[in-house]
C-alpha cells in the first residue's frame, strides 16, 4: 500500500543446479472477449528442478504460455483494421509450502503475429519469472490460477498505419473441470537434494544480472548469500511474517481491512534494487460514492473512494526492523538496519469508472503516505558506528503529486490502475483485491546521525539521498475481518483463521 526507499542493493540467494523435470499442461479457460465469452486453451510450458535444498532459491525456466485464440476473436481483430497482433500475458501462480503462501505473477510477451484470413490464431509468449524459495523441508506446489492477456493490434499497411483501436485486456479464468485444478509442478524440498549451489551476481534494478567480471557489483554478490534471511520471490511461510490482525486497543469495524505489502525500490546513486519483506497495513475500508462536484458523464458511471490507512508493528505506525546491505562509492561495504515510519495520515484514493455500453470497468488510485526513514544501526567495512537514537531521513520521502494543490506537504505518492469486465476477475490494482503500485520519488538528506561529536549524515546523504528513485510495491488480497472469506476447496482464501490476511504477496520487479 506505501512506498518503501531503502539503502540497500538487492541480495540474491543461492540457485539450485539440480536435475530437471520439464512439465508441459493444457489448462481450459474461459475468457471474456468483448464479442462475449469464449472457451480458450492454454498450454503451459517450464522446467522445475527436480528437488531443492530448503532455504534455497530456483526459478522456473523456459516458461512459454501458448494461448490459442478462437476464430471468432480472430475475425474480432481483423475487424478492427488490424493485419497482426502481439500478446501480453500475465499467469497468476499460486506457491505454497504447507501454510505458507504466495500469488507470484509470471509474464510473458510474443512477437507480432499476421492474422489468418480465417480460424483460430496461437500466439505464444515467453518471459522470466520470479525466484522462490522453501523455507523448510517439503513439498513446494505450483498451481496456475487467472490470466489476463493484453492483445495490441498490428499495422494495417506496409506504410505503418497504426490498428483503429488501441490494446485490448481479455481476463480469463482457469475452468472448473482443469485437470488437478491448475497443478503445473511439485518440487520437493529438502536436506539432501543433488547438486551443488552457485552463488549468481547480484540483479540489476531493470532485472538483468551483470556480467561475470563486472566489478563492484560482483562483489557485492559474492558477500551477499549470508545477509538476507527472506529472499525476493519468496513464498515466506507465515512465521516470517509480523502480525497483522486488529485487537482490542484498535477494533475492527465492519469494513475494515487488512492486507500485507512487499515490493522493490530502485537507489538510484547505488545503481542496485532494494527488497522489503513483507508488512501490515490496517486500513479504514469506505464506499464507493457518486461525487456530487463533477458534471454528469452521459457514458460512464462514476463513482470515488476516499479512505486511510495505516502501517501495524508492535502497535506502532511504522514497517518492522530489517538489515539492509549495499556497497557505498562502489567499493565500501556498508549493512544498515531500518525502519519507515508513517508520521502522518496515508491516504487511499480511487476514482472507478464502468461503462454503460459494455459495463467495462477501470480503477485508478493513489496511494499517499508520509514516510520518514530511520537507521537504527550502521556498519562500514565491518566496522560498528553509533548513529544514535535519532537517525533519520529530514523530512519524509517525496513524491511529485498529480494534485499538489489538494495534497500539499511532503509525502511518497503510488500510482495503481486496474481492468475489469464485471463479474469477472481484476487485472491490476484495486483497494480490495491488491496488486502492483509504482512510483518516483526523491530521498532526503539525513540528520542526527552520530554521537560523542562524530557527523555520519553526510556519508548516508552523499550514498542514498537524491531524486528519481522508482519504485514498486505488491500489495495482497484484503481480508475484512467481520465478514471473512475462508479458504475452502472452492473459495479461495482471503482470511485466515485468526482473521489475518490469508494472502502474503510476492514482490515483483
């Protein structure tokens, strides 16, 4: 729900080099295309490992999504003036290891493809997937839920002429009768699985790892498979997690909501991704309203939201304690423990719009929170220094607002935006159903770091503080607690139990 800067580069684990098992499914799906909903067959193709060590990460490869178009949404595009088409797909997988579980996100993009005079049209997509990683011994499972394809019509001529209407998003969900309800694999996890283990360099902030030899940022690999208790594109087991639940002191009303966030921040001056474990945010559910300020859209319904938030540790507004390890100038290791605390009101934004025609919906929010970041410990070179007990960033982290004159101050501003054919599932982000946010901001200098007379501001400002630092936060499926939604053979799960969130998400770059 909230933008999270750190000092840190991004610390890898360790990959898995064992043996193979190709798994290759034909899963049914039922899609709503705009000239109604149509049966499609999606065939699934990766390779797993056989087994894994506990605590380390794999990451599918090969992965490829065949996704055959039927005829009829061929003759559809054809219609639009469009000679080819290219595809986007975006597969939600479901990991889990005994309790734990994670919804990681696997895309994938096609070359253009021409389009047949007539009958059905394949258009395959590749891409890289998120790592994940057993935390303890047994079965790691892999089932393929949602779908949603982006279809972006060709040219019409050899002139270039763009395609009389822009991309398309087609959500699709698995088919009851899918064969094991959408298994793709199962890797065993465990003390004694073959092969031996490489350490890989550390990703850089677009996803691509650097060539081996590539200086400081191979270094910093080569330290980091000890610092880092949860990785990226974990599925965390529920133990790792802070709580997330309302109590006594702060009771839920009947829309509150819970949900936890992770997510990725690029450091811009450290050319290198940041990793935050998963967080609790409560938030103040609300309704949706017809603003009363605005003229009638004789097209669309218009409906806003407007509704707080805030971070839960130990009682405190604030994200929990976690190290942070990045090399300082390129050749100075440094290892900071953090906290972000929220100092003002978060403030949660949405603006939905159906239209009447075809009751196609879109969703747009932001996110606003102040945020200022605290460095509880500092290490140089191996070297402990006293920061102090008021270490922190001068202000909060800022973001350039789409409306600085309604939300003036400093604050970090995320942006989310979702599709939705109603009464079908969600692509993108919502309040309710999660999802990924992004933004920019800007790290401000840092003060009171230090004591006995020793000014450490100056070496965090000139090694993290400064503008344009992207970032991206996943944020999971809300539980509301006095109506929940329990996991069941055919519910998916919002809530557990206990009555906190039943989904931790898995951040994405």
């Amino acid at each position: 729900m909230a933008a999270f800067v750190v000092l840190a580069a991004l610390i890898p684990t360790t990959a898995s080099a064992a043996d193979t098992q190709e798994v290759d499914a034909e899963l049914p799906y039922v899609c709503a295309f705009p000239s109604g909903t149509a049966p499609v067959t999606v065939r699934i193709s990766a390779e797993f490992p056989q087994r894994t060590r506990a605590g380390e990460a794999f990451s599918p490869t090969g992965v490829t999504t065949a996704v055959e178009l039927p005829a009829e949404v061929v003759a559809d595009l054809a219609a639009r003036d469009a000679s080819e088409v290219r595809a986007g797909t975006a597969l939600a997988v479901d990991v889990a290891q005994d309790s734990a579980t994670a919804t990681a996100t696997w895309r994938g993009s096609s070359d253009p493809v021409a389009l047949p005079e007539s009958g059905p049209l394949t258009l395959t997509t590749k891409g890289d997937v998120p790592t994940v990683t057993g935390r303890r011994d047994g079965d790691l499972t892999f089932t393929a839920r949602g779908m949603a394809i982006e279809l972006t019509p060709g040219p019409v001529d050899d002139a270039g002429g763009g395609a009389g209407t822009g991309p398309l998003t087609v959500d699709c969900a698995l088919a009851e009768d899918a064969p094991d309800r959408g298994l793709l694999a199962t890797v065993p996890a465990g003390p004694d699985a073959p092969g031996a283990s490489a350490t890989p360099s550390a990703p850089a902030p677009g996803g691509t790892s650097p060539a081996p030899g590539a200086g400081p940022r191979d270094r910093q690999g080569e330290r980091s498979s000890t610092a880092q208790e949860s990785a990226p594109g974990t599925a965390v087991d529920r133990d790792d997690v802070p709580p997330c639940r309302y109590d006594e002191q702060n009771p839920p009303t009947p829309l509150s909501l819970n949900a936890y966030v992770t997510g990725y921040a690029n450091v811009k001056k450290q050319k290198a991704a940041s990793y935050l474990p998963p967080s609790c945010v409560l938030i103040a559910g609300g309704e949706f309203q017809i603003p009363v300020d605005e003229p009638f859209d004789p097209e669309h319904l218009v409906m806003t939201l407007e509704t707080t938030g805030e971070f839960s540790y130990q009682g405190r507004r604030e994200t929990p304690p976690y190290d942070s390890t990045f090399l300082s100038f390129d050749f100075t290791p440094v290892k900071t423990t953090m906290v972000l605390k929220q100092t003002g009101t978060m403030r949660i934004d949405a603006r939905m719009k159906m239209r009447f025609s075809d009751s196609f919906i879109t969703t747009e929010t932001y996110v606003r929170v102040p945020l200022v970041a605290h460095v509880t410990a500092l290490e140089v070179n191996g070297t402990p220094l006293d920061v102090g007990p008021n270490c922190r960033t001068e202000t909060s982290l800022t973001s350039v607002d789409p409306d600085p004159v309604k939300h003036p101050g400093d604050h970090v501003v995320l942006y989310g935006k979702a599709e939705q054919v109603l009464g079908e599932d969600v692509t993108g982000y919502t309040v309710l159903t999660g999802g990924p946010l992004s933004g920019e901001v800007t790290i401000p200098a840092f003060t009171g770091c230090g004591t006995d007379g020793e000014d450490l501001d100056r070496l965090l400002t000139a090694s993290v503080s400064g503008p344009g630092n992207h970032i991206k936060q996943v944020q999971g499926q809300t539980c509301t607690p006095l109506v929940p939604v329990f996991e069941t053979p055919e519910t998916r799960g919002q809530c557990t139990e206990d009555l906190q969130p039943y989904q931790i998400p898995v951040a994405e770059r």
